[in-house]
C-alpha cells in the first residue's frame, strides 16, 4: 500500500498537487499496516490516519471510523493508537460515522470524560443530540457536561475572535471576474479534485493576470496572507468550484480534513450575491469597497470593526466598506456560515432542554425594512418555511428544508 502511496504522490508532485485524500480501500490497507507497523514507517501512517482521511460520510470515513471504534472498545489493538488516542481522533471527523461511538462511550468509565471532551466541539449531531439528551436526563455526568457546553456555546467561544486590525497582501484582477474565469466550464471534470481544479483559474492570461499560482505564491513570500481583489467579483453562474480554486490559494488548511481549505478575504467593488454566500459558507471575510487605490503587492491593514482600509503601518486611507451584515463575523468566527448555523440551533436546543433562555453570544441578524405592502408571492414562499407570512428584503432567515436538490453533475464537489 505504501509503495503504490508514494508513488501517487509523486506523480501529483509532477503536475505541481498535493495527493488526492485516501479512499476507502487505501484505508483499509492503512489499517493493516497500524496493526503491524513497518520499522522507521510509524510517524508516516500515523499522519496518514489522522490527516489523510476524509472526514464525515465518505466511504473511507466509513471504514476510519469503524476501525478506531473498535480500538476504543477494545476490540482491535495497534501499538500506534491507544483506546484514548482512538477517541480523540474520532473526535476529529466532524460528524457521520464517529457521532454513533463518541455518544456510547460516555457511559464507558475510563473514556467517558475524553468522549464528552470531544462531543463539546462536534456540531453535526442531528437525531444524535436525543441521545445525548436522554443520557444528561438520566443522570450521566459526562453528558450533562456536554450538553452544558453546547448551551453555553462552548464550541463558538473557544475559537479566536476576529482581529481588530487584518494585514494582507492585495493580489488584484481588474475588471470583471466571472465564475468561469475562477472554475472554467471546460474543466468542470477535475471540480471534485480542488487542487487539481484550482490550477485552472485564470487559465486564459488576462489583463493584472499571468499565472495566478505563482503571482500569489510570490505574493506570499512577504509573510502576510493574500487578498483577493476585484473590480467585480463572482459574477455568472453559481459554482462552489469558484470558492474552492480561490481558497485554495488565499485559505487557510482545515484540520484533519484534507485538500480543503477556509478562511481568506475577498474585496470586490461589487461582488455577486451568489459567489458573497459561498464565500460566506466557507469562512471567509467577503466584503465591498472602492478598490480603485488597491493594486497588486500592496500590504494593507483592514481595520474590520471600523470599516477602513489604510496603507499598512499608515493612517492613509485607501477605502472605507461597511459589512453587508455584523452576523458575518460570527461566520468567520465560526468557520463559515453553515457552521455557525448549526451550531447556534444546536446550542439552542441544549438550552430549551436545559430551560434556559436563548444565548446572548451570538450577534443578532438586523430585521429587514418594514412595509404596509404585500408580499410577492416568491417572500411568501420563503416566509412560509419560516414559519412567518412572508419576507422582506434584507430580512435575515433560516428556511426550514426538507429536500435538497441540485442540477450539478459534479456531485463529489459539494460535499
């Protein structure tokens, strides 16, 4: 397993990419190898289990999962992972198949605390958050705790805050960008493979654009992250593909997940609704200004809290912005939106359980403009799954969903 690895890894060397996660058979090929390590091969299939591996429902999480599962139980061995080594790494997957087991050991009395420990920080609970309930009811001390936590909104609170002041490099593309600049329709084929996919932006050399890649690699080398900058932004069609190649560059590496980055800037004079709420899920800091005095290779302080952009280490003023919403830097606080949604509605739910009122951790939404008129029919649509007679615009609200469907045929690309 390893040969034909290394290998793989060399021919991604070759095309300038990182190699591709593991799938579930390399998994489970890893997985003999933990039981019996090769001599001076034990540091290296240890970073493959823990850092390789998809995290969630992919079929190799399946197979991760059900290995360290039995390793905490007890019913495998490694002279690599101890039982409590077992669950702290099933407490990196983020949720799917690790959520069944971390629940069950709080019962277990040596485990149990270190289960609760990593439950605190796991958002994707769904019908699982029951279980965890019922144990806290039945007077099971780790799942109180855990439950407290997630009241408390331990999970939100234990990340860092958004500085006050953010410097970065500008890496600037004047005039328009579109989806297809950023996620080319030719090579739509490569989309679930981000690194690989991500070589294609800006493939065509453009005006402020030679090679993307090693423009923002050189951009780098002046030790501050890169933002990326545009007259205007993410204009066309939606693609996440045009969020992955971007972050791919400008984002920062997620724990133990890997080829999949979050987090960066993104400055637009405009920036198309779509491509800002992508943006948004993904982590990062997507905001509008007059970007007519940024220019590539310009390091720049964004002052987040009081709208303005200055020259870095100066008091010019470059441009002033003011966020679309303040519940956008809870996102990047939390990681993305779509996390931050979760977890608030997981943190509400350990507090009507707890009979506790709603958390004043979080920053609430600004409501739309009132009005004496009607709705249109599309804001009644949306209002009826908030539960409201209808929505206006500006209006933040969270739909209640039941399906979920999408014409993309590049379904791996939106996990």
């Amino acid at each position: 397993m390893l040969e034909a690895y290394r290998q793989h890894v060399a021919e991604r060397a070759e095309q300038g990419v990182v190699p591709k996660p593991l799938n579930a058979e390399q998994v489970a090929g890893l997985i003999e190898l933990l039981k019996n390590p090769p001599a001076g091969e034990e540091e290296f299939i240890l970073d493959l289990i823990s850092n390789r591996v998809p995290p969630g429902v992919d079929e190799a999480a399946y197979v991760k999962a059900g290995f360290l599962t039995a390793l905490a139980r007890g019913e495998a061995s490694s002279p690599l992972i101890d039982r409590e080594h077992a669950v702290t790494l099933l407490g990196t997957m983020v949720g799917g198949y690790n959520i069944a087991t971390l629940v069950e050991l709080l019962d277990d009395d040596k485990l149990g605390a270190l289960a609760a420990d990593q439950l605190c920080h796991t958002l994707l609970m769904f019908d699982a958050f029951h279980d965890v309930d019922a144990r806290a009811k039945a007077g099971n001390a780790n799942a109180k705790r855990v439950l407290d936590s997630w009241a408390n909104a331990e999970w939100f609170t234990s990340r860092k805050e958004i500085p006050t002041v953010i410097t970065v490099t500008v890496f600037k593309v004047p005039g328009e960008t579109n989806t297809d600049d950023l996620s080319p329709a030719q090579d739509a084929w490569s989309r679930p493979d981000i690194p690989l996919h991500a070589k294609a932006m800006y493939k065509n050399p453009r005006d402020g654009v030679t090679d993307a890649e090693q423009q923002i690699a050189e951009l780098k080398k002046k030790g501050y992250p890169v933002a990326m900058v545009g007259d205007v932004m993410g204009t066309g069609s939606s693609r996440k593909s045009a969020t992955n190649s971007v972050l791919w560059y400008i984002g920062d590496d997620i724990p133990h997940v890997p080829n999949k980055r979050a987090g960066g800037i993104c400055i637009g004079g405009k920036i198309a609704p779509i491509f800002f709420n992508t943006m948004e899920d993904a982590g990062a800091l997507p905001f509008e200004c007059d970007v007519d005095s940024l220019n590539t290779g310009d390091v720049i302080d964004i002052h987040v809290y009081d709208g303005r952009v200055t020259r870095h280490d100066s008091d010019e003023l470059l441009a002033e912005f003011e966020l679309k919403t303040e519940v956008l830097l809870d996102e990047v606080r939390a990681g993305g939106r779509i996390p931050l949604i979760i977890g608030r509605g997981l943190t509400q739910r350990a507090r009507e359980s707890l009979g506790l009122p709603h958390s004043d951790v979080f920053r609430v939404p600004v409501s739309g403009e009132e009005s004496s008129k009607g709705y249109t029919l599309a804001q009644k649509i949306v209002g009826r799954a908030c539960g409201v007679a209808g929505v206006r615009p500006g209006t933040y609200c969270e739909p209640k969903m039941t399906t979920v469907g999408s014409q993309d045929t590049t379904g791996p690309m939106t996990r």
